[in-house]
C-alpha cells in the first residue's frame, strides 16, 4: 500500500537545497480528487474518507501524525488541474484519458530528513549538448512517438493565442503539448539515467501503487499504478519558517555546440527583448501572488534576470521572497500561488480558460508542482517541468513556451521540442 517517493537536489552550488531528502517509513497515502479525499493507513489497513478542501485535509492527517511522530512530513505532487477550483475555472472532462490520475496525492512519513550528498556529487555538472532542428524533428517524428498535438495544429494555436493577446485578453500564455510512447525501461531506471545524464537542481522520483476507494454515493473512484520522473530545473516555492521564496524561469535557448557559440547563445538570451519581457510579466505576477499572504512591504525581488545552465538549453529566472503572516500555513500558500504563473501566463485565470480551450489532453502532474512539507509547517516545491508520467509501459511527456506577442510560432515551436529532447531521445534508444 502507498508506493515510494525520492527526492535529490543534483546541483550542489545552485543554492536550491544541496541535499536529498530521506523519507523514513511511511504512514500511509493521501489521493483526492476534485473535494473527495482517501487517506489509507498502512498502521491498521483502514480509509478514512471525506469531502472538502483536498490540502488543508492532508495538513490534518500530517499533524496528527506529528502527535506521535514529531518529525512526521510528506512527499508527493498537486497536478495542474487542481488549480482550476482554485482560480474559479471548471475542470475539463478527463475521465476517458489513460493517463489519469488523483489531483492530489501524497505518502506520509514518520520522518523526513535532509542527507548529506553523496561524496563525488561535486563533479556533476550541467553539460552543454545542442540539438539541431533536424534532430529534433526526427525525435518527434519517430515511429515510437505519438503526438497529441501535431506541428500545424501548434503554429495554429500559437496564432490564436497572439490573438488574444492583440485583443487584450491576456498579456502572455504557455501552450503545451504531449507525446506518448511505449518503453520496456522501468521507472527508476529511467529517473537514475535522466538524473546523471542531465542533473537538475530538482530530480523526483515518485511511485503511487493502483488506487481504488468506494464513495458515500456508492460509487468507486479506480486509478491505477502511476509512477512520476521529474528532472526540473524551478523551483515553485519554499517555506522556511516565515520566509517564502519563489524562482520563476521564463525564457529558453539551445546550448551551443562550441563554448563560443555556448557563451553567444547566453549572451542572445540575456539581451532577448522577449525572453526579458516575459520574464518580467511572470515576476510581477508572482509578486502579486506574494502579496496575497505577505506581510506588508515584504515582497522583494532579489534577482531579475539571471541565466541558469541546463544539460541543453540556457534559462533566464528571477527570485522572489516575502514574509508570511505567523498564521498562514503551507496549503494556504499553495492555494493562493498555485498554479505557477510561468506555465499558465497573465492574467492567470484567463491564460488557464483559453489553454484549457487549445489543449487536447490534461497536463496531469506536468506543470502541477512535486515536492514535500513538513508537520512544522515548512515546505519545498518544484514546478514540474522536465516531468515525464508512466502508467504501465505507457509514457507521456510534455514540451511547451510562453507565447507573447512577437512570439515567431516557428521558433516557439521549435523551443518547446529543445526542452524535451534529451529525455525524447533517451525514450528512443
């Protein structure tokens, strides 16, 4: 019962972390969907159901678990679609969708602690790789990958949202698409081998056994054995004791296959008019959303526009922080921050209701958010991007970009397979 959760900070400089987090044994699983919730207990074997807010429920069962186990905590993902309820937008229909799985779900543990790395750790560092536009049409191409979205309906979809944007609806908005395919490769293996190859400041691996619970109404809800690999390089946010910071990414290009040509490509990102002003878009929208909990005259931008490395692209990120007020707890931030402005775009709640228009499947656990809290109150979460879901031998991954105004739908196209590359191209050995 339950399943198994691992979490690894890869970049021992980045700052975001430097150690893994050690689960000790776990209590038991926590899954809701929409405002009906299951805790199953793996002390007694019992399930404790319900209806109402799914997160302010597991903070419940977490600090109950704390009365006799201090250091108690728990480990798991939101997916994109709970956010929905908690923007005002209705959920779209995803009952038909292979790839389903609970909005909520979390093992909790006696105990979580953070671990020294392991000793050689030090070494492993972002390596550059480029990808050219031939190879990158060949990955998606494939025989082994199926597209959700094909190349016409993606250039099509980028015009309409630029349209929306000239209109004035909306200033920015991050279209997504997914790929499936099949893999005999298990779940670990694929999550330690994306881990060396392309380290990330966020490396997750969970595993939630097949779910069913019976409903007051007489009804089940079945899921089956999902297991998550997750190779993010953002950060959602952090709670320390009153301190919550966020590290949005906005803005993306290939590395370059030479160092000069590495250095030039930085340089073109960090001067990109685009890449800039979408990153400031998501900054200030973080802000606000800071705002929402934060004492007064505590949000700070601490960094505006900062390069970060990964194995084949460059990133632009800011870093945000503020004082919560002593009375605000860590779902309360979920569900104000939640989802995270750069994978949705601004204004929030409209970006979400035309993606929800454009996208033919649920993003799922991609863009919703994976990491842990603690019976304390503290927290750590990842944006979950890099993320790929495998139900049986089935994969889905998703690529995706914010779209602005002077978005070129060609490149923005092209953009959203660099980012998948590497794991597209491990998936198709």
């Amino acid at each position: 019962m339950g399943g198994v959760a691992l979490l690894q900070s890869r970049w021992l400089k980045s700052g975001l972390g430097q150690s893994d987090i050690v689960p000790g044994r776990c209590l038991g699983r926590f899954a809701s969907a929409g405002d009906r919730w299951v805790f199953e207990s793996n002390r007694d074997g019992t399930n404790e159901v319900g209806q109402g807010e799914p997160l302010s429920q597991l903070d419940r069962i977490v600090q109950t678990a704390a009365r006799r186990h201090p250091q108690a905590g728990a480990i798991g993902y939101v997916a994109y679609e709970a956010g929905y309820a908690w923007v005002g937008l209705a959920s779209p229909e995803e009952n038909t969708d292979p790839f389903r799985v609970p909005q909520v779900q979390f093992l909790v543990f006696d105990s979580l602690r953070a671990a020294e790395p392991k000793r050689g750790l030090e070494s492993v560092k972002p390596r550059g790789k480029a990808y050219s536009r031939d190879r990158l049409l060949a990955l998606v191409n494939s025989s082994d990958v199926h597209r959700t979205v094909g190349r016409g309906r993606y250039l099509d979809a980028v015009r309409l949202i630029k349209k929306h944007i000239r209109a004035g609806d909306i200033y920015q908005a991050n279209y997504t698409q997914a790929f499936d395919m099949s893999t005999a490769r298990e779940g670990m293996e694929i999550y330690r081998d994306l881990a060396a190859s392309n380290p990330a400041p966020f490396a997750a691996y969970l595993r939630f056994h097949p779910l069913r619970w019976d409903l007051r109404t007489g009804e089940s809800l079945v899921f089956p054995e999902v297991e998550v690999i997750s190779n993010s390089p953002e950060r959602f946010w952090k709670k320390t004791g009153s301190l919550i910071e966020t590290r949005p990414i906005k803005g993306t290009i290939a590395r370059g296959d030479t160092s000069q040509a590495d250095r030039g490509n930085r340089r073109q990102l960090l001067t990109s008019p685009k890449d800039r002003a979408e990153l400031l878009m998501i900054t200030d929208l973080e802000r606000n959303d800071l705002g929402r909990f934060a004492e007064i005259g505590s949000v700070k931008v601490q960094a505006l526009r900062r390069t970060r490395a990964c194995s084949s692209i460059w990133h632009l990120e800011s870093v945000v922080t503020a004082q919560a007020h002593s009375d605000v707890r860590w779902h309360h931030i979920m569900q104000c921050m939640f989802p995270g402005g750069s994978i949705t775009g601004a204004p929030k709640r409209r970006a979400m209701e035309i993606l929800r228009d454009l996208e033919p499947v649920p993003r799922g656990v991609y863009c919703g958010t994976i990491g842990w809290i603690s019976a304390a109150g503290d927290a750590d979460f990842s944006i979950a991007i890099r993320t790929a879901v495998k139900v049986g031998k089935n994969v889905r991954i998703f690529g995706g970009g914010g779209i602005v105004a002077d978005s070129d739908p060609e490149a923005e196209y092209e953009e959203s397979l660099v980012k998948i590359a590497p794991i597209l191209e491990y998936l198709c050995r």
